[in-house]
C-alpha cells in the first residue's frame, strides 16, 4: 500500500502532483490536487483533451463546466468522471479545491 497526503498546491501553481503509479500491463495512475481560483477558466483558451480518463473528487466551491458538448455545475461533495479523448472546459465561480486522478493509457 501507497498513501499520499493531500496538500494544496504551491508558489502559486494550480495543481500539484502527490504520486504516480505504475499499472500492471502498463499505463499509470497519477494522483493530485488543485486549488483554482474564483474566476479562472480552466484551460485559459480553447479546451482540455487527455489520453485518459479523469476522474476528480470536489472538496469544496463550485465551477460551470462543458464536457462531450455537455454543460453541468458541480461543486463540492460531487465526483466528476470525464472519459479520455472528451474535450473540456471549467469557469470557477467559487474557490475550488479537488483531489485528481488521471488514468494514463501504456503507451
């Protein structure tokens, strides 16, 4: 068993990793936070797009969020599953702060 504390990123970065695991059969698992301010758009232009699914747990705030064409609030208490290849986008309306997993295909 691995464990990983979870810490709000710092020097004003918006995410930090805590640990990546390798995944039988190859792919990894890498596993962050991210505190995002009020008002940001994540990404800043255009949308994101990943190899892998992302799966993030919301501690707390709120964002408007599109994905696969999509729109949806979410917030904390919810957990957001976004499949890979899905382009996505986030406007944050309260202070968000959320644990991330990213499922990165072998490549």
């Amino acid at each position: 068993m691995r464990t990983f504390t979870i810490a709000d990123p710092e020097d004003g970065r918006l995410t930090r990793e805590l640990g990546v695991l390798d995944l039988p059969g190859g792919g990894r698992l890498r596993i962050g936070t991210a505190l995002l301010p009020a008002g940001a758009r994540i990404p800043d232009a255009g949308a994101s797009l990943h190899a892998g699914h992302e799966l993030s747990v919301i501690l707390s705030g709120r964002a408007e969020t599109e994905s696969g064409g999509e729109a949806a609030v979410i917030g904390g208490g919810m957990v957001s599953v976004i499949p890979a290849g899905e382009p996505h986008v986030a406007v944050v309306r309260e202070e968000m702060r959320l644990v991330y997993f990213m499922l990165e295909p072998a490549s």
